[in-house]
C-alpha cells in the first residue's frame, strides 16, 4: 500500500533523500513538469515514501480522538515520521492534575502523531486545545530554515484545490494521482508555540509558502504552565490564504528540535473541533 503525509513533509528540510535512494526514479518522472521550484519534486518523491496514508478511500475518524479518553496512543492517532531523521521525538500518555494527557519530549529529532480526518468547511469552526512547554530554543527562529523547530505546534492540513492551482501544480499532482493512487492534501495551517515570534504574528514556513504558520504562544514567559488556546481555523485560513476553505484532512502535534538539537518536553490536553453556534 502506497502511504504518505506530503503536507508534512513540506516543513522539513528534504535535501538529502537525493544519491543511492529508491525514490530517485519518482524524481526523475515528475521532473517532466517543470516548476519554478527546485525543491518541489523531492518533496513529492518523499510523498510516496512516508508512514501515513491520506487517501481519500481509506477510513477517516469522524472526530478527534481525545488524549484524555484514549488507551493507547495508537487509538485514533498514527506515528508522523520522516526517513531523512533517524531520531525520533517520544511520546506517551500520562496522567497529570487527574487528567490523561500526551507528553512530548524532544532532543535533536522530530516527530509527531497525526490523526485523519475528513470535516466539511463551514463558517465557522473553532479549534481549541491546551497545551504546556518546559522551555523553548535559544536558537529557534520561525523564519530561518536553521531554527525552524519548536517545543510545540499543532498542523491543520487542508484538502488539495486544483481550481486554484497552476497547470504545473495540477500536472504534478495528477501525475501522482494516476501512478499511484493517492490524492495529495493542500495548504495547511501550522500553530505554533514560538520561541521569539510575537502572538499574533504569521510567517510563511521558511521551506514552503503552503504552510502558513501562526504565534499562538510565545517565548519563556508561560513555560511550565498550562496554555488554552482557541482559534476559528475557517477565519484562520480565509486569512493564510485569501480564499474560502476546503475540507479539513488532518491534524497533527510535533514537538521538533532536529534543526537546533536542542531539548524540549511539551504537554497536549485534548483538541477538539467545535461547530461555532
């Protein structure tokens, strides 16, 4: 079975997965559409390649699985991890106040978990959750390739608008389509706990202008207490993007520290989606 997680993928440094590497037929394929992109065919290749399947066919959860209700983390939610990145972030429930959470706990790799989904746009609809950080990178930098990493972010990945895309686009993603069955997602929303970026700030991902990334929380001043976050992502995107809102495919939490190599632990509450009245 072809699996993947293109979106995420999109935020990672894919440099490497050129030499002595299966993919480099993939490459050479999608190399028939040109794109002002030098990156771009890499990233489709590492598409093919990945641990989490996002085709339409396959079964998506109706809701987010809550970390508070959840036996296992394998209950709803899928390991995020790249081939490029041996070390990985570790995760696992505890109990912490009376309340089942996740903690994330990061040193020089990354990784994440991730849950399928497939809601339909609406007016309105808020995502809230709660989280908290031990602390945050000296080096970290929303804006620089190098200290792109953060003790805690939230992915919203949204599905793939061909009507607003450019022929190359569409050429590419049709190409993948047929070859291997799989439909690639979007844009996507990246909320972030940043290390200096200002609340309310947001940037492009320093790989990729198709995640839009958002200061939700910032800096060392609330490190070590619990953060409620709540954001309407349809009013979110209509902002990243300029465009009405497609359907939501996905969500994941990644603690990351594989650019800095610096350490971090960080705490999930449960994330919820909630229809706005």
């Amino acid at each position: 079975m072809i699996v993947a997680h293109y979106i995420w993928y999109l935020t990672k440094n894919t440099n490497t997965i050129y030499g002595n590497n299966p993919m480099n037929k993939i490459v050479s394929i999608l190399s028939a559409f040109p794109t002002p992109l030098s990156t771009t065919l890499a990233i489709l290749a590492l598409f093919m390649f990945s641990s989490v399947a996002f085709s339409q066919s396959e079964k998506t959860a109706p809701h987010l699985p809550r970390f508070s209700e959840i036996t296992t983390i394998s209950d709803g939610w899928e390991p995020l991890e790249f081939p490029n990145i041996d070390q990985h972030s570790n995760y696992q429930l505890l109990v912490e106040d009376g309340v089942q959470v996740v903690k994330a706990d990061t040193a020089g790799g990354a990784s994440g978990l991730i849950a399928r989904l497939n809601v339909q746009p609406q007016e309105s609809l808020i995502l809230n959750w709660r989280w908290k950080v031990s602390n945050v990178f000296s080096k970290g930098d929303a804006r620089s390739k190098s200290g792109d990493d953060y003790p805690a972010r939230i992915y919203v990945a949204f599905e793939f608008q061909p009507d607003n895309a450019g022929f190359f686009e569409r050429a590419k993603r049709k190409a993948v389509e047929v070859m291997f069955g799989e439909t690639l997602p979007g844009n996507a929303i990246n909320y972030i706990w940043a290390n200096r970026l200002p609340v309310g700030e947001w940037v492009n991902n320093p790989y990729t202008d198709k995640t839009r990334m958002l200061a939700v929380s910032s800096g060392a001043e609330k490190t070590g207490d619990w953060v409620s976050i709540e954001r309407d992502i349809m009013a979110d995107y209509r902002k990243a993007f300029g465009e009405e809102p497609p359907a939501i495919i996905g969500i994941a939490i990644m603690s990351d520290s594989d650019n800095t190599g610096e350490q971090a632990s960080a705490w999930y509450g449960d994330i919820q989606l909630i229809k706005a009245p």
